[in-house]
C-alpha cells in the first residue's frame, strides 16, 4: 500500500476516479445508473495486520511502502478502526518488557467489531509453551480493563486460544440488529459499514420476490440471512467447515427458519444440480422441493468457473456481487446472453485503493 495517499480530503476524489473506471469498463454492456455507495474516509477497516520488528529493546508495528520500497514504522494507522488504533498502542506498550510473550513474535493480526469486540492473534516463529499461556492470561487480564478482548497464539501447527477464537459483529440493517459469529482466519467483509450498505441493498434488490433462493459461496451466511425474510426458503452452499460451523450459529442467532446450509463447493453442487454425480451430503435434503428462481453468487476473485456459470445462467434472477470487475466482465459476456441488468453498483470497501467491489443484479430476457 502506498501510505502517502491515506488522506481522508482526497477521498471524495479517489472515489470519483473509481466511479470513472467502473463505468468505461462496463461501456460494452447496458447497464442502468450506476449506485455509488461510499466509505466512511478513515478508520473503516474492521480487520489488519501487522509485521512486527524487533530492534534491541525495541519493538514495533511496521508495514510496506511499495513506493518507498521500504518498511514504514506503524504505531497508528488510518485505515483501521478506532478500537484497532487503540489496541495497537496498548498492545505494545504491555509488549515490549515481556521477554515471554515477545520472543519471536513476527506478526500480529486483529479482528475488531463496530460493536467493540476485538479479537488479537499473536503469531510466533516459535513452539509456544506453559510459560507463553501464563503470561498471555495476563496480558488478557491488563487489557480487558479497557478492551473486550480475546487472544490467540499461533505456531507451526500450533493454536491456543485465550478464551474464544470469534468476535460476535451485530450490524444494523434496515432497523434491525443481526448478530454474525466471525471466526478468527475465515474470512469477513473488511469495511464494516460498507458491509451494511451492501446487505441493505441485496435486501432491496430483492424484495417482493417470489419463490426460493439459492445462493453459492455463502460464508458465514452474511447474505443469507439478510436476504432470508425476502424469500419463501434459502438453501445455501459453503465449503470451508469453519464457516459453515459459523453460519449455523449464526442461523439460530438470528431465530432464521428457512435457510439450510450444505458444506460443499459450488462446482460440486453445479455438477449435482446438473445430475452429473451423487453426493452423500446432499441424502436426505430434497433438492426438487425447492423453487429457487433466484440466485445469488459471491464467488473468490477468479470469477465462477464455467460449470458453475452455466447453473447460474438457468435462474430467472441473478445477484451478483464482485471483488474483481475483469472476471465479473468476463462472466457477463456469458450471462447477458440470456439476462439483462437491471441494477448496478460500486461498494467502495477499500478506500485508496483500485480495488472495486460491484454489485449487479440481472433478470432474464422475456
């Protein structure tokens, strides 16, 4: 990251640019107005890490300055949440007397909430002993007077958590508080507030739906359980077992009756849904019983793969939401075949940078 563009009287402008490029990239397709959904200018990242570097009795936070081509000392940085900043200063400060808890330390990750939980991983270039457990308790001990907060040591091979690898993120939506378990390593949306505005809008492009949901690469559920009350039934696939341990919790967390979760990939339940195989997780659950005329896709950065694609060709209504305009470019030359876009968006979850995250919902060609 270039540090020197982190300044919050450019954001409006960065934003615009952004904007700009998403337009002239989509300039071959027939896109509605485009919806530009802003991030708050400083302190918006729910999560980051850090190397740490060891100099003498010093110790400190540093990151990567790409233009610089050089490690920039971090004692507090913009894009992270207040609660991160603050953690960061008395992190360290407990730190760097404790010869037990900073030996071969190398990295420190954080995983903060809007809601003030945060969670902090200590990672060692180390095997982690009795004597690192009995000084981590204490440090727990030092900082809870100020943090609600958990540790973790990680190792090769080796995790200890102190006391609870989550955080449990509550987000307003709509008027309504929905609580999600976000799991130490698994992945959540960085900018919470954006976050929001994302599931607000999944909720308005979908309301007065009809029928039933599918959607691919669910997560924790996050979207699953926005979307669930626009819906008669969701059925949702997720592959990592963590997440999916997480969006369980997160179903009965939220009183959620008509959503079920299957642990699988897209790519094998595309080719399930295509009759090309059986699978033992799917025994019992009666695919037929569901009429899902929408779908919903939130696929890695390397787009949905063509099998994939063809399963989500054949619903009435897809929502597709994007970490990678080019592969969503490339999976629309496909789908707008047969669909047309009806709504557009920019999320900017990551402020000066290029990245672009886009939301498109597409209906078929009557």
């Amino acid at each position: 990251m270039n540090l020197e563009l982190l300044n919050p009287a450019n954001y409006a402008a960065q934003l615009e640019e952004k904007r700009k490029k998403l337009k002239e990239l989509f300039t071959t397709f027939a896109t509605p107005e485009l919806e530009v959904f802003a991030s708050e200018p400083s302190h918006y990242r729910m999560r980051a890490e850090f190397r740490v570097w060891h100099e003498g009795v010093d110790l400190y936070f540093y990151m990567f300055d790409k233009e610089k081509d050089q490690n920039i000392r971090t004692e507090q940085f913009l894009p992270a949440s207040v609660l991160i900043n603050e953690m960061m200063l008395a992190l360290m400060y407990e730190l760097r007397p404790n010869q037990v808890l900073r030996q071969k330390l190398f990295q420190v990750d954080f995983l903060s909430t809007l809601n003030g939980e945060i969670l902090v991983s200590l990672l060692y270039h180390r095997q982690l002993g009795a004597d690192w457990i009995d000084e981590a308790y204490k440090l727990k001990e030092k900082l809870s007077s100020k943090f609600n907060v958990n540790l973790i040591g990680r190792a090769r091979k080796q995790q200890i958590v102190i006391d609870q690898d989550f955080v449990l993120e509550q987000l307003p939506i709509n008027g309504k508080i929905l609580t999600y378990k976000q799991i130490e390593n698994s992945f959540t949306q960085p900018n919470g507030k954006v976050a929001i505005k994302m599931l607000e809008w999944a909720i308005d492009v979908t309301k007065n739906s009809n029928g039933d949901l599918l959607e691919l690469y669910c997560g924790n559920g996050n979207f699953s359980i926005a979307l669930a009350p626009n819906f008669r039934s969701v059925l949702a696939t997720e592959l990592a077992k963590p997440s999916v341990e997480a969006a369980q919790f997160n179903i009965a967390a939220n009183n959620i009756k008509n959503l079920q979760i299957i642990r699988m990939s897209a790519e094998d339940f595309s080719d399930a849904m295509a009759g090309k195989r059986e699978y033992t997780r799917l025994k019992g659950i009666d695919l037929k019983s569901y009429e899902c005329n929408t779908i919903f896709v939130d696929p890695p950065r390397a787009g949905i793969d063509p099998n994939t694609l063809a399963l989500v060709k054949s619903y009435e209504r897809i929502l597709y939401i994007s970490c990678n305009p080019i592969t969503l470019i490339a999976n629309l030359a496909t789908l707008c075949i047969t669909h047309q876009i009806k709504r557009f968006a920019l999320f900017d979850q990551f402020p000066y940078t290029d990245h672009m995250e886009c939301g498109v919902l597409l209906e078929r060609i009557i």
